[in-house]
C-alpha cells in the first residue's frame, strides 16, 4: 500500500515537471523580415491576422506612399516586400512608377484586384510577382511561402530584376554630358532614394573625378588575364570607387589593355553589378565613341540621353546620331537635351531651329549656368541649387524615372523659344 502511495506521488511529480518544461519552451516563429505598404485596412488586417495565426514573424506594416518606401526599404534588410494596389486604377504603371525605390535584391509581391492577363504579364516582365485580390490567409501564406521558397533557391521572378540602365551621350566633346551624368546621378540617389552605378567610359581622363566631389581619385589599374577565375560580384563592386552609401563609380584605366578592351572589360563586370543597383549610369561623352558603342547603347540601355550644345556642329552630329539609333530599332526611350555651354546670346542655333533640323521636340534645355564650376569645385551640385538649371535637371530626372511632368508657369524653354522669335 505504502509503495503504491510513493509511485503516485512520483508519477504526479514527474507530471508536474514535464508540463513546467512545455511551458518554458518557446514556440519557435518562422523568422521572415518583411514589410507591407498597405492602401486598404481589410488587407492590412489579413496580412496581419495571417502571420500571426501561422506564426511567422509579424512585417513592418507602412502605408503605401513613396516617402514611406524610401525610407524603410533603404534603411532596413528586407527578404519580402508586399505592396498593396487595390486602389490602383494602373497596377503596372503605377509599379513601374516606384520600381526604383526598390532593392533588387528583395522579392516583392504586388496585390491588387485588376484582374488582367497583361497585369501579371507586365509585372512579371519587372520581376514581380502577383497575387489576385480578394485572398484567404491561407492563400496569402502559401504564396509567400513559395515565394521564399525561390529566393532560398535564388530562382523566381526576383531573378529578372535588374538596373535600369542609362546611357548619357554626347554630340561632340565639350557639351556638358559628364556633368549632366553626375547630376543625375547625384538627384537619383539624393531625392529618389535610388542607388546608382555610375560607369565612365573617358579612358584616358576626364574630370569625372572633380564632378563626384572626390579627392586623390585614381581609377582602377586593371590587367590582361585579371578577370581570368576570379569574375564575381565581389570583385565586381572592389572595382568600384564608393562616393557614398547609395553611389558608386566605375572607372578604369590600363597600360596592358588597350581601349577597346577596356570598354569589354566594363561590359563584363555591369553584367556583374547590375542586380546589386537601381540605375547604371554611363557617361559616354567622348567624341571618340564608335558606331558599335552606340550599337551597344542601342540594344542594352533603358534610355538614351543625347546632349548637344546650340551650335551648328553638334546639332549636325546629333543628327547623325540619332539617325543610327533609329536604325538599330532600339526600344531604349529617346531624350533630347539642349544644354547651353554659352550664354545664351552667343548660341549659333535657336531651340526651334534644333527641333526642325533633328525633327524631334527638345525634352529638356539647360540654360547657362556661370557659377557651375565654382559650385562643384565647392562640392555642391547644380540640382539643389536655386534657378532654372536645377529646375532643368529636376525635370531630366522626373522623365527618366517616369514621373509626370508639372506644367506650372512658362519655362526657360518656353520663354527663349519665344525670345528667338523676335531676336
């Protein structure tokens, strides 16, 4: 009897001691650092419900404004991006629109309810993915799952993701394309949080240097056989000059590789960097660039800015140059910049008199600035000056991201079209 008594008590107190151990076990959460940009409280409330109910760490949830995406995608290490576009009367435009606000190396899934074949194939074509709204938890979680599942295994739409590349080109030497390259640069990083890779193709020299505001700048000294075994992404980016934390630059130099190898050489190792950038920038403001440069520039950018200064030459060699990336039937977006190197008086050709001759409307004229070189040589930049030209360069910028332009009061443009009129 007494040892029947004992052997309860000790069944009990084993009892006891296995459920205290239960508790102080801690459900492990499923680790996702994610975040949610949100339009509508029903999805915000799903998404929300939706991983804590499957016990997956909870995403930062922020509504779904720019200023909101620059910030928190910049500043954080995000796997998974959701953004929400349920009041979206464009699904693909409006992503196209804040596409560069976004880390290519994160995998982003768009919800919206515009139920299209083109949205997913436009999306797709982006590198994101779709998910149809109205959504179960379930289906919401199983889709993220899966979605995780592919970056594990670095596969999935997140692949396609890569730089919008921008080619800056100039008429003839002397028109200001590498200091319209920099400032862009520079805008595209400061004001749209983009981060940005800018390539210089100036061999030989160039003030590319004194335009980034760098100090004992040497480009990098590269040599035959060099990407021989050793091509990745790391030494990729140790190839690249850091100017700050969200712009780099790409410039080289050697005395083994002569110029054409060098320009495969910076082919090579964008093909490296272009999943780890926003933009890639690349100043192509020689006079020396070839007929395959721009054949180049033709197939593999996203746009094309050519700049010309208001003389007769450049504006003959603009011409030229447009003629040969017509011919190459590029889908690259084509801008037009008239960039007054002079004071404007002293012009040998009038904005109306460009437009007729490259029978193509200017985009953007530049008007001339006389303090230019003092401000960069005080490492400021012209884009967050006061006058037209930063107003210029705002304008260049809005165009290239996609943004629609502010039809506000007259503009330089419009003003001196008017002026050469009655000159």
């Amino acid at each position: 009897m007494l040892n029947t008594l004992i052997d309860k008590r000790e069944m009990m107190f084993n009892l006891v001691d296995r459920l205290k151990k239960e508790k102080s076990i801690k459900v492990k959460e499923e680790h996702l650092t994610s975040v949610l940009f949100y339009q509508t409280q029903a999805c915000h409330e799903l998404v929300v419900e939706a991983f804590r109910f499957e016990g997956i760490e909870a995403p930062v949830i922020l509504e779904n404004i720019d200023k909101n995406i620059e910030t928190h995608v910049r500043e954080s290490s995000i796997e998974i991006v959701l953004v929400e576009l349920n009041n979206s009367k464009n699904v693909s435009k409006d992503m196209e629109s804040i596409s560069h606000l976004l880390p290519n190396d994160a995998s982003v899934i768009v919800i919206g309810s515009e139920d299209a074949i083109s949205t997913i194939r436009n999306l797709k074509s982006m590198g994101y993915y779709y998910l149809f709204w109205p959504i179960t938890k379930q289906e919401l979680i199983d889709f993220i799952r899966s979605v995780n599942d592919n970056r594990k295994r670095n596969s999935g739409l997140g692949q396609n993701r890569v730089a919008k590349k921008i080619a800056v080109w100039g008429s003839k030497g002397g028109v200001g394309a590498s200091m319209l390259t920099a400032e862009i640069a520079f805008q595209l990083t400061t004001n749209k949080k983009s981060t940005c890779l800018l390539v210089d193709h100036n061999f030989s020299g160039g003030n590319m240097d004194i335009l980034m505001g760098l100090q004992k700048f040497e480009k990098r000294l590269v040599q035959r056989g060099s990407l021989s075994g050793t091509l990745d992404v790391a030494f990729a980016m140790s190839m690249t000059k850091k100017v700050n934390n969200m712009l780099s630059l790409l410039a080289l130099d050697s005395d083994d590789l002569n110029e054409l190898e060098l320009k495969e050489y910076i082919i090579t190792l964008n093909n490296e960097l272009e999943k780890q950038k926003n933009f890639i920038i690349e100043d192509l403001s020689r006079s020396a660039n070839s007929k395959q440069d721009l054949r180049n520039v033709a197939q593999n950018s996203d746009a094309m800015v050519l700049v010309i200064a208001p003389t007769v030459a450049s504006v003959r060699e603009a011409a030229k140059v447009k003629a040969q990336f017509t011919n190459e039937k590029s889908s690259a977006r084509f801008f037009i910049v008239l960039n007054y190197t002079m004071v404007e008086k002293n012009a040998t050709v009038t904005p109306e008199e460009v437009e007729k001759f490259l029978r193509q409307p200017i985009d953007i004229i530049c008007p001339f600035e006389p303090n230019s070189d003092a401000i960069t040589l005080e490492g400021k930049h012209l884009f967050q000056q006061k006058g037209e030209m930063a107003k210029s360069l705002h304008r260049l910028v809005s165009l290239l991201v996609g943004e629609a332009l502010e039809n506000d009061k007259p503009s330089f443009f419009t003003r001196l079209k008017k002026r050469a009129k009655y000159d």
